[in-house]
C-alpha cells in the first residue's frame, strides 16, 4: 500500500472510502462495542499488525488513516490509540513468541484489548519520576504503586503497565521507598508488564471526567500484584527503547484522532453556514463566517500532511526521525482540532451549544488532544531542545 506522503496511493483512497463507509452507518450516536467488533471483523484494528498473527501486515499510515476516518464520521475509536498502536506494536517488536500468539491475534480482531498505563499522579509529564516498581520475587514479578488517567482499564483485557525493575534483591527493599532509591542514586529500568484486568491487587477507580465519550479513564492501585515471569514484554535491560517503539505510534495515532474529529466539526459548521439564512445570504458566505473555517480547512490539511509524513517514517524503519515528526504531527493536529472544533460551534450560534446538534461536548474532548499523551508544552520543550539545541529550563 504504498504512496508518497503528498499523493495518496489509490490503495489509500479505496481504503478511506471503506472505512468512511463504515462510519457513515454507525455515526455519531455508535455502539462503541459494535463498531469495535466490526472494525476488527473487517481486519481495520489489525491493519499494522504482523500477517503471521492475523494482522493485515500493513503500517501506521493505515492504522492511522482508519482512525481518522472513522473520527471524521464523528464514531472515533479512541482505544485504536492504544490497543493496537502502542500494546500492539510493542509486543510484536519485542513480546515472545508466546506473548505474540497470546495476543496479536485478539489485538488484531478486537476480541481482545489492552490499555497503557504510565502516567502517574505524582509524575504527571516527568515519566523519569514515575515510582511504579516491579520487584524480582523467584520466577514471579510483584508491581507495586500508582496511576491516573489510564483509559478503557474496564473494557480491556489487560493493561500494559510501565514500571521500574529493581536490579538486585536488596536494591527490590530500597525501590519500595522513593526516597531511599533517591538517596542511594540507584538507576531503575523502565520495562512493560501486562497485567490482567482481575489480576489480585491491581485495582481500579473511575476518575470523574468532563468528557462526552463511551472510553473512560481510571485511577488504578497496583498492591503487590504477583505476574508470573512471562509478564514482562521484552528485555529486562532495553526498558526505554521498547517504551518508546510505543510511544511514536501513540502520538501519531493522537494526531489522527484530532484530525479525525476537527474534520467532523468542520464538516458539520460548513454544512450549518450553507443553510442557515437570517440575512438575504445564507451566514457561510459572511467573511467572518467563512474565514475562520477556511483557516481550519487549511489547518488541518497541514497536520494530515506531518502525519503522513511522521507514520511513513515510522513505517521506514526511521525511528529517530518519526520522533521528531510525530511529536510536530501530534501538535499541529491538537491546535487544528481545538480550533476547528471551537470555531465550528460558533459557526451554528445558539445551536452549537445545544445537545441536540452535537458539537458542544467536543470542546472539552477536542482539548484531550493538546494534553495527552504529551502536552503541547512538552511537545514544544522537546522541539526547543531535540530540533532547535536550546537549553533545558528542568
Ligand atoms: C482523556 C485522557 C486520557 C488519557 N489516557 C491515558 C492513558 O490511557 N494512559 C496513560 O498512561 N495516561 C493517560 N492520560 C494521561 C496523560 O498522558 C497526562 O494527562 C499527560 O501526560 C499530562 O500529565 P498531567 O495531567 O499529570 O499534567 P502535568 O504534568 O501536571 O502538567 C500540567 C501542565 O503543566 C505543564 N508542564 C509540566 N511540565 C512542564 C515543563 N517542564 N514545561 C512547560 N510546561 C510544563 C503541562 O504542559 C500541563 O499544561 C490521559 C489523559 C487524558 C486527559
């Protein structure tokens, strides 16, 4: 399924028109769980994954083009994000082959899910102070600590949890304490465990959102939850590199999702301005209507185009250059989607704050975007540094 990231291969285009299909039926008013089923029974949930284990041996480009499509028919499936883009890409890169015939498949139809866990409330965007451990206790791996916002916990499987491994038994004593780790400077690796939903000690509180969306978020406990060897996905040493083969697909998948849902909106103001009349012209053709959503227009052209850009690299193998890309690709969509989606909701007046057209709730959903999985000033610090060789202020 090749194309360049300025012209869209006609593999792309029949692809688009397969999924906008799809999500013409279902709309915006969807059965999250029936759409799911069914994008996974038509081998969209599965479209990057590894042909061997179902999957449909595509790239990111795809996934992300379905999720964009399927956000631009208002019915985005936020778990996309997630399930397949970060669990997915993880435990096909780096799982067993155990945890690759355990999962993929499921992952690839949708029959099973997995969440991401690693934010953290006392860590927040610093993912170098999160605190979760992951202790050594014979074959058996015991995970201790907390966090926030992690999405979907209740429909999903099983969530993939970012803790720290200790390297030692006694280091296992100290890790317990942050502060002592602190003291004593001891370096802990970051590294994956699945850990399955109704695991024993691994509990889960819904946080009270202000966001009109079927996924929720949870705050979860890990109290000394015990995973046998094989939870652990990949290498006890290559923590970071395996974290972050997820995180480049996590942030280009963002992107497709607020591209997805700023052309929803943009296509509902457009469609309101062509017909709503109060002077001799319907108000689309006042400049101050139009101007703003044309803007958008432009806008979100421009962050399809870094997305593109970002998946293809990512599809490349370009692993360095995909970072800076789809941190860019990620920023660009959240700016386009926030504003295509407020400037959309004045475009109807009264009515687009009405719950019978639907787009008030997407000014608290279309800001998701410009703060998760990275907020855009964490976005904007990596730029100064990584892009731009500016000194850090943290
Ligand atoms: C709807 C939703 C779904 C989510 N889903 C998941 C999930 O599935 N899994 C998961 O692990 N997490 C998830 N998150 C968490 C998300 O990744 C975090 O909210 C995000 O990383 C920001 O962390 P924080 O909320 O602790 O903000 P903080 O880190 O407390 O930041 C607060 C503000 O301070 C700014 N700030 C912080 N440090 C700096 C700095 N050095 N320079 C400039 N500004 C700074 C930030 O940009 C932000 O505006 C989700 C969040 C939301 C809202």
């Amino acid at each position: 399924m090749s194309s360049t990231v300025t012209t869209e291969s006609p593999e792309h285009r029949a692809l688009r028109a397969t999924v906008a299909a799809l999500g013409r039926r279902h709309g915006p008013d969807h059965d999250r769980d029936r759409l799911w089923a069914e994008a996974g029974a038509l081998g969209l949930l599965g479209i990057a994954l590894p042909e061997e284990y179902g999957g449909g041996g595509a790239g990111l480009s795809e996934l992300a083009l379905v999720l964009e499509e399927l956000g631009a028919a208002g019915c985005p499936l936020l778990m996309m994000v997630v399930s397949p883009a970060i669990c997915g890409t993880v435990i096909a890169r780096f799982g067993t082959p155990e945890q690759r015939r355990t999962w993929l498949p499921g992952l690839a139809d949708g029959s099973l899910t997995m969440a991401f866990g690693i934010t953290e409330p006392d860590a927040g965007s610093n993912s170098h102070r999160i605190t979760t451990t992951a202790r050594r206790d014979g074959d058996d791996w015991v995970l201790t600590g907390r966090k926030i916002f992690v999405t979907g916990v209740d429909i999903a499987d099983a969530t993939l949890i970012v803790g720290r491994t200790t390297a030692t038994a006694t280091a296992a004593t100290a890790t317990t304490d942050t502060a002592a780790t602190t003291r004593t400077g001891h370096r802990l690796k970051p590294c994956l465990f699945v850990v399955p939903r109704d695991a024993e000690g691994f509990s889960r509180t819904r946080v009270d959102m202000v966001i009109d969306a079927p996924e929720h978020q949870f705050e979860l406990v890990l109290d000394e939850v015990r995973l046998p060897g094989s939870a652990l996905v990949g290498d006890e040493d290559a923590g970071l590199l395996q974290l972050f083969a997820g995180l480049n697909p996590e942030r280009v998948m963002t992107a497709a999702f607020a591209i997805g849902m700023g052309r929803y909106a943009l296509g509902r103001a457009v469609e309101y301005a062509r017909q709503r009349q109060v002077w001799d012209t319907p108000i689309g053709a006042h400049q101050a209507i139009a101007h703003p959503l044309a803007r958008s227009h432009v806008e979100l052209e421009l962050a399809r185009l870094m997305t593109a850009k970002a998946a293809r690299l990512y599809d490349d193998g370009d692993d360095t250059g995909a970072g800076e890309a789809a941190n860019m690709a990620k920023y660009a969509a959240a700016e386009a989607c926030a504003d295509a989606v407020d400037r959309a909701v004045h475009t109807l007046g009264g009515n687009g704050l009405t719950r019978a057209y639907g787009l008030a709730p997407l000014l608290t959903a279309s800001r998701v975007a410009r703060i998760a999985p990275v907020s855009r000033e964490m976005i904007l610090n990596y730029i100064s540094h990584q892009s731009l060789g500016l000194p850090k202020s943290y």
